[in-house]
C-alpha cells in the first residue's frame, strides 16, 4: 500500500491511461490484502461464541476510521487549494483580492463552478489542484511509511523481549545461544523451521 502511494505521486494530467491503471495497481492491491487481514485477526483473537461482535466491532472502527480520513484529506486538500490558487491567481491575473477570494469560494464549493470561467482562469486553478492532490498524496506515502516502519519496530521490540523471556524460563539455553536465536528469527522466520520443535512453539508463543 504504501508504494502505491508513493507511485501517486508520479500521476499527472495527461498521464498515459496504462501507466496510469499500473501506478493504481499497487494501493488496491494493498488496501484488499490489508482488509482481510485485519479481520481474520479479530476473528482469531476472540472466541467463536464473540465472532459476531468482533467483526462488527472491527466494521464500526473502520468506518470511523474512513470517515476521519476523509474529512482530514479533505481539509488538506482544501487548504493547500486556496493557498495555491490565491498565489497564482495574484501572481498572473489582474484579479484584485475580493475576486480572488470569490473564485476560490466557488471552486471550493463545487468544481462544476469552474467551467463558467475563462480557460486561462481553468487551467491555473486545475493546475493548483493537481498540486494539492500531490500534497496529499506525498503526505500518505510518508504516513505509510512511518506506519510500516513503527509498527515492524514494534513488533520486532516486543518479540525480541518476549522469546527472550521464554526461553529464559523455559529452556537451558545461555544468554549468547538466545541471543543467537533472536537474532536469526529476526532476520528470517524461515529459519524458525531448523530449530527444534519445542523451541518452535516457544518462538510462535503456543
């Protein structure tokens, strides 16, 4: 998901229509594995007897979750528009600051509004909102980015932590032979499938 929204960053007006689809490919692509996902994982948390309130608990949180998104985006994108759109407009019409102001009221209303004016008034404003689509798009891909990057540190902290304490307690391993283990189940989970089976589980957390 988070190289689609990277690859959104390279559409533009005029874009080839297949490269456009292939730039597209890759954050359905994620949104669809991530969506299941995260439901199998609330299914699989909760005992068979809760499975209905679990999904709909988790189909709640995601429309709460697309709702705040929206908005916020939104906002982004109406913000970095009025900015962009006042600036050029300033900078290459003879628009004093109350026109200005009552074409970005318009557009920002609704962008059917902006065929009434004159083509060069058109392509700046279409211009500017290529700009704060591309403002968004740059502000998902950084949020994807940290978000897979915290969350695989999380993960990796918390198993370091947790297979360290269990083999601690549970095996005569020494601290350099745990570490060892740590450090290969780390590195590869493949690697998990040479060691002995109890040691397995252990790691798994059966």
């Amino acid at each position: 998901m988070a190289l689609g929204y990277v690859l959104s960053l390279f559409i533009y007006p005029g874009i080839s229509p297949i490269l456009l689809g292939l730039f597209l490919i890759p954050a359905n692509v994620g949104q669809g594995m991530g969506f299941p996902s995260s439901l199998f994982s609330f299914i699989f948390a909760f005992p068979q007897d809760s499975h209905a309130t679990s999904t709909s608990t988790l189909y709640l949180i995601r429309s709460i979750g697309s709702l705040f998104g929206v908005g916020g985006l939104s906002a982004v994108i109406q913000s970095t528009l009025r900015k962009k759109v006042f600036t050029d407009l300033s900078e290459f019409t003879d628009f004093n600051e109350n026109q200005i102001r009552e074409i970005i009221h318009k557009v920002t209303k609704s962008m059917s509004s902006l065929y009434y004016l004159p083509e060069a008034i058109q392509k700046i404003v279409l211009d500017s909102h290529a700009t704060s689509t591309s403002t968004l798009y740059l502000i998902r891909s950084i949020g994807s980015l940290f978000g897979v990057g915290g969350l695989s540190a999380v993960i990796q902290s918390t198993l370091r932590k947790k297979v360290f304490t269990d083999l601690s307690e549970f095996t005569d391993f020494n601290e350099n032979q745990i570490r060892e283990i740590i450090h290969k189940v780390t590195k590869s989970m493949s690697s998990l499938y040479y060691l002995p089976e109890a040691i397995q589980k252990i790691v798994l957390g059966d």
